[in-house]
C-alpha cells in the first residue's frame, strides 16, 4: 500500500481565488498575508483552494476528504484545467497542465484523463455505447475501434448487454458505471472521481466500491478520488488528504489520519471510524523486556497465541477470545512484543498510547 | 430660433423641440431609393428562391402533394396527426376550385421566409445564448421587430426593393424572426452545464460542443422556435399581400375591398387550415421519436414501416 516512487500528479502550492478582482486579491494574500474572512470583505472574492500541495504516486489512489464547500471539487479541476489556478502549478506526470495550449489540453483530457462526476453528466441524447466512446469520438478514432474500446469498458462494469440503451432507461447506480466505463474507455492513465458514488444508496454504493476497487486494483490507474465520506475514504485510498475550507489540513495513509489525527477538526471526523481494520499489533505492543520488566518474567509464551505485527486488531480479538492469555507478536518465530488484553481494548478505542 | 426659445414652457418642454427624425428618415428612404440598384442581385436571389419552391410545389399534382403530405406528417409526428393532415388538406381543396393553388403559393412563401429565418435566426440565436453581452444587445432589437406595426417598415421596404414576393418575404422575416433567435438561445443557455463540462473534460472542442452536445440538447426549444415562427409568418400572410404577394392572403384582401364574405372565408379559412397543419408537424417533429415509442426516428412511420416490411420479405 505504500505509494510509489514514480509522481503522476503533482500539485504545488496551488490557490484558486474566486471572483471579480481574484488576481488583486491573490496579490494581497501573498504580499500582506491576508486571511480569507479578509479578502471577502475587502476584494468581495472567495477563497476556494488555499495552498494545496500533493503528489499522487503511479497506480496509487489519492482519496480528498471534506465536507461540502471544502474545495475538494474546485481542487480536482485543476487536474484537468476545467478550472485555471489563480496561482501555483500543476504537473502531470512532469508536463506543467498549465502551460499547455488548447489543442493539447484537449488531447491530454481525451487521453490521459477519464473522469467521473458525482452527478453522472451522461449525455440523455446518445446511447449509453456513444456516451461511453465519447473521448474517442472527439479524438476522431474510427468507428470500430472505439465502439470495440467502448465495449470492452462497458463489459468491464458488468454493463454488456445495455450499450444500445439511453441513460434514462438505467438505474442510478447503472449510469454511474457508465460515468466509469466512459471514464476508462480511452484507456487513460490517471482518474478523477468526483464524489462518483456520493449520489447512490448505501447498497449500490458498496457495490460499485467493490466494482471500482476490483477494477482499481486491476489498472492500477494513478486516482484521485474525492469523497465526503471519511468510511469510503479508508475503504478505497491508499493515502487520504483532509481538506478544510480550502486548506488541505492531513495528508497521510488512513492509518496515520486513524492513529493520528493533526487537529481537533480530523480528530473528530476520525471519532466515529472503527479501527479494527486500520491499526495494527505492531502499534500497540509492548516490547517483551518492558513487559518482563513490569510483570517479571514469562516462561510459558508458547502456550500464548501469537500474531505478526502487521494483523489487525480484528486478527487479535479473535486470538484472544480463547484464551486468558496476553498475544505474543513474533516476527520470524523471534518474539518481539506483548499485546495484553488492556491494550488490545485501548487499541479499539484508537488508543495507541501504552498506558499500563 | 429665437421666437421658439421663447415659446419654451417647463410645463410642456416637448412642444418646442424638434430632433426632426422623421425627416432625416425620409432621408433615409430617399437615399434607399437612389441606391436601389445595388441591392438588386440580392432580390434576384431571393425572387428565384421563392418562384422556384412556388413552381415546384404548384407543379406537384394536387392528390399526389396531399399524400406527400400525408406522409411527411406520418413520420415527423405519428398516425393521428397524418389522418389530420389528410382530412385538413381535402377540406381545403374543396374550399373552392383555386383554393389549392393559392394554398400552395402561401405555402411557398412561408417555406422561403422559415428558411431564411432558420438561416439567419439559427446563428444569431446560439450566439446570444452565449454572450450575455450579446443578448442583452439583440433583445430591444427583437423586441422592435415584433412590436412595431408591419405599415411602418412595409413602405420603406417596398420603396427600396419594389412590390411583390421579395418584399412579402422581407416582411414576413422582420415579424416572424424574433421567436426563433429568442427560442434558441433559451435552449443553449438551459442545457445541462454539468454535461457541458463532461463533454470538456473528455476533450471536446468549442465547436464539437455545439455540435454534439449543445444543439441536440436544445432541439426540441428550437423547434419550438421554428414552429412560433411559422405561426407568425402565417399571421402576416394577409399583410403581405397588400404589397402584391399572391396567395391565399390576397383572396382575404380583395374579399374585403369587395365585401365578399364568402370569399373572405374562404381564404380565412385556408390560411387556419394551413396553420394547423404545419403546427401540427412541427411540433411533431419537436417531440423525440421515443416520446412516441420508437427508438430512432427511422424505426416509426413509413420509413419505419417500409424497413419492416424489407426485412421481413428478406
């Protein structure tokens, strides 16, 4: 899960000033160090992206966390210049999005980028084959071969069968995998999705997480996925960026943001996550001297169960349960740590903090 | 100069003021006149457009042209419509011995005038639903075109390009034009922008978005346009024959000179006739075909029933 050495995308202190005089107001942010409730009342401008800066590796997936009015959405426009900065940069895969002219930028979204939006956007008047093979319509590809892209990308989404269909005659959570397949018909290397499954019920969102994650982990396409659900966050990025009123406040993997939360802001969105999944035995051992230490020493640890640092603590309930004995963790048959019954409840809890 | 200083009153400021504008639009008209050379290939164009539909409607033998008809009704808007048009059309020609002729002389002159209005409505129409800078420009325009009376500009009209069809047409334009562009820029401006920025963020050009996405969404309020200014160009029909356009209208006309009531009704009757007719169609044809049950336009009507019964035999 680590994310890779090779950057794709990579955004660098990127602003978006919203409004009449945003270039004056951008001057007077960097020059007198405005704030936000500053340049509202004097430029009568808004702040829609503050200062974002982040890398997306080669096949990893980003996740932007935030609620509503946080940027996240004005912020992935900049990806593929649906929306110009007012200041900073944006690299993609080293070319500088921002220097490019029309003609390019059109090739570099038909091509390069697929895109998912929260409100599907398909086109109502073309059938779900002609919305899918889009991109390579406007590319000027060949009818063959883009109908033979389109439909490989609609039999990736479990959609054959529905290519001479309207958008209308489908379920939401059918248009939305359209929205997917005419994202990856082109077979770009990066995604963005845009709250893609905000809009659906709970059931069909879990379908089409798994859909996206088993395709995800089938392309390894470089996504930057937006979401204001912190669940669905964890669940599919590989590292999470928490956005707050335009400021991009964390960026760690969900174990960090989990574990460690930066301020009382992602500390409460983090409050009601369960961690059994995110933290690890190895964060919450106690080396075996400390414990020998505390408790003296221990002579029967084979009749201990034991785990390896890397299971989870739903790995360790079940260990514990039949047993009255603390968890050995060992790497390599080496015993290297204790996790007590104490700290595996802490852990839980989403305390790390050895406290006995 | 002086005498009308003096008769200047606060009260009645407007008395004394004279901008003469309307003589400078005399003005106007007279340097028209001078000029009216120039603008002759121009009418030519516009003459041979004309006379030429005029002909070719007229040459069609009347029974053939109403199953024509008949059938263009069937596939631009269904069944019923088309037994409408069918019994429309022979009451019509039944009205009165020459009542299909003039019929179709109207006829040619509003297909000439939608045509132009189409041309030139179109454009104008897409650019103001793009620029409010524009709209907001062409909007007072459009309003004088429907609201000034059609006698103010019919004079001018005829001094410079003389009596007959071009002018009728001309005419009929001026007053017929404003739905359309009006009608096409609400289109444009109500199609969904979210899939305006879909289209753009796939890497379509400015063009291709018009083209692919924006006109088709708006066709249906474009129609619409078109099928209001078949309306209005109808309802000038009369008008346009007091500056010797043929056709139903002028039966109106001369009916009233002459107090001929029957006559009166006849032609009245056949401009309603020919209204409904055409606003049946058009407004056929601004419903999609799978509002009607059919998939693509092709698969209804009698291209639709004529690949059906190909397939079949094969």
């Amino acid at each position: 899960m680590s994310h890779k050495d090779e950057v794709v995308i990579d955004c660098k202190n990127l602003w978006k000033v919203f409004g009449r005089r945003a270039d004056e107001a951008m001057k007077a942010i960097t020059e007198k160090g405005l704030g936000k409730l500053e340049v509202r009342d004097q430029y009568d401008c808004v702040v829609g992206v503050q200062d974002a800066s982040f890398t997306v590796g080669r096949g990893e997936i980003f996740c932007i966390m935030g609620l509503s009015g946080s940027g996240k959405s004005t912020l992935i426009r900049h990806v593929n210049r649906l929306i110009e900065p007012t200041s900073g940069q944006l690299f993609i895969e080293g070319m500088d999005v921002n220097a490019l002219s029309a003609k390019d930028l059109r090739e570099v979204r038909a091509e390069k980028i697929g895109m998912v939006f929260q409100n599907m956007a398909l086109m109502p008047h073309r059938t779900v084959l002609d919305n899918v093979s889009f991109s390579q319509e406007v590319r000027g590809h060949d009818r063959k071969e883009r109908h033979e892209n389109a439909m490989r990308a609609i039999d990736a989404v479990d959609l054959n069968g529905w290519d001479q269909k309207y958008p209308d005659e489908l379920s939401g959570g059918m248009q939305q995998r359209v929205g997917l397949a005419r994202a990856i018909a082109a077979d770009p290397s990066i995604l963005l999705m845009d709250e893609p499954f905000s809009a659906l019920d709970p059931l069909i969102r879990r379908q089409l997480q798994d859909k996206f994650m088993s395709l995800a982990a089938e392309m390894k396409k470089t996504t930057l996925f937006i979401t204001h659900d912190l669940d669905e966050a964890i669940r599919i990025g590989d590292r999470i960026g928490i956005m707050k009123d335009g400021v991009l406040v964390q960026v760690g993997t969900p174990e960090e943001i989990v574990t460690n939360p930066i301020d009382d802001y992602v500390a409460d969105f983090v409050a009601g996550i369960s961690k059994l999944e995110l933290i690890s035995a190895g964060k919450i051992m106690e080396p075996v001297e400390a414990y020998e230490q505390r408790l003296g020493s221990v002579e029967n640890l084979d009749e201990w169960p034991e785990a390896h640092p890397e299971h989870s603590l739903d790995d360790l309930v079940n260990l514990s349960i039949s047993t009255q004995h603390p968890i050995v963790v060992r790497i390599e048959g080496k015993p290297i740590g204790v996790v007590t019954k104490n700290a595996l409840l802490r852990g839980i809890q989403g305390d790390t903090e050895l406290t006995q | 100069m002086a005498e009308k200083e003096e008769t200047f009153s606060l009260l009645d400021p407007f008395a004394s003021v004279d901008l003469g504008i309307a003589d400078s639009a005399n003005g106007i008209k007279k340097w028209a006149i001078a000029n009216r050379e120039i603008i002759q290939p121009i009418k030519k164009f516009f003459n041979d457009l004309i006379v030429g539909i005029d002909v070719g409607l007229n040459a069609v033998p009347p029974s053939i042209m109403l199953i024509i008809l008949v059938l263009i009704a069937w596939q631009a808007a269904g069944r019923r419509v088309a037994i409408l048009v069918g019994i429309s059309m022979a009451v019509l020609g039944v009205l009165s011995p020459g009542a299909w002729g003039l019929a179709m002389t109207t006829l040619a002159i509003v297909i000439s005038a939608v045509l132009l209005c189409f041309i030139i409505g179109l454009p104008l129409g897409v650019l103001a639903g793009k620029s409010n800078r524009f709209e907001a420009m062409v909007r007072p325009v459009l309003d004088t075109m429907q609201t000034i009376p059609a006698f103010v500009y019919l004079v001018p009209v005829v001094m410079l390009i003389g009596i007959g069809n071009v002018s009728g047409v001309i005419v009929t334009i001026v007053f017929a034009l404003p739905p359309l562009i009006r009608l096409t820029s609400l289109g444009i401006r109500n199609v969904n922008p979210s899939v305006v920025e879909a289209a753009r963020a796939f890497g379509a050009s400015p063009t291709q978005i018009l083209f692919k996405v924006e006109l088709p969404l708006a066709t249906s309020t474009i129609l619409a346009g078109v099928n209001q200014t078949i309306m209005l160009s109808l309802s000038m029909v009369v008008i346009a024959s007091m500056i010797s356009v043929k056709g139903l209208g002028n039966e109106v006309l001369r009916a009233m000179g002459r107090l001929d009531a029957g006559k009166a009704i006849v032609g009245g009757l056949g401009i309603v006739i020919l209204a409904i007719v055409l606003d049946r169609i058009t407004q056929g044809m601004g419903r999609s075909g799978r509002e009607r049950g059919h998939r693509h336009w092709w698969q209804g009507g009698p291209v639709g029933f004529m690949t059906r019964l190909a397939s079949k035999k094969s």
